[in-house]
C-alpha cells in the first residue's frame, strides 16, 4: 500500500505506558505509526532525515501502524 503525506516526530499514547515521541506520517485521511518491519519500536531514528518532509510512504498497515518497506521523498 501506498500513503502520502507529511512525516513527523509527534507525540504517541499520552497518558499511557506506551507514550513516547513516534514517527507519524500525517495523511488527510489521518496520521500513521511509522516503524520498520521487525525493528524495535522505539528506535526509528533512521526516519530523523525525513521528519519535516512530505513523502510516499510504501508499506503494510496493521491497524494505525505502517511498518515501512520505501520511502520517496514528494514534492511540495
């Protein structure tokens, strides 16, 4: 599946013993969990380059989450 939209650092399950600062790709149909098929949840610091950017994001979507197999970069 493909999605389109602006990746940023956000806050995730305030409140929760889950919050912590996740990668979310913000589309208009609503945000995504980014993460890398396999990887530890929490260390996604590859997607830093990215955060800020609007992107085509290619992946598999389990519920909010969007464990990424591409990402290109799109135009403004």
């Amino acid at each position: 599946m493909k999605f389109t939209g602006k990746i940023l650092r956000k806050p995730f399950a305030p409140g929760s013993k889950s919050e912590h600062l996740a990668f979310i790709l913000e589309t208009a149909s609503g945000d995504l969990v980014l993460r890398r098929q396999g990887a530890n949840p929490f260390d996604n610091s590859w997607l830093n380059d990215y955060v800020g950017k609007k992107a085509e994001v290619t992946g598999t979507l389990q519920d909010y989450v969007l464990f990424v197999s591409g990402i290109t970069l799109a135009e403004d």
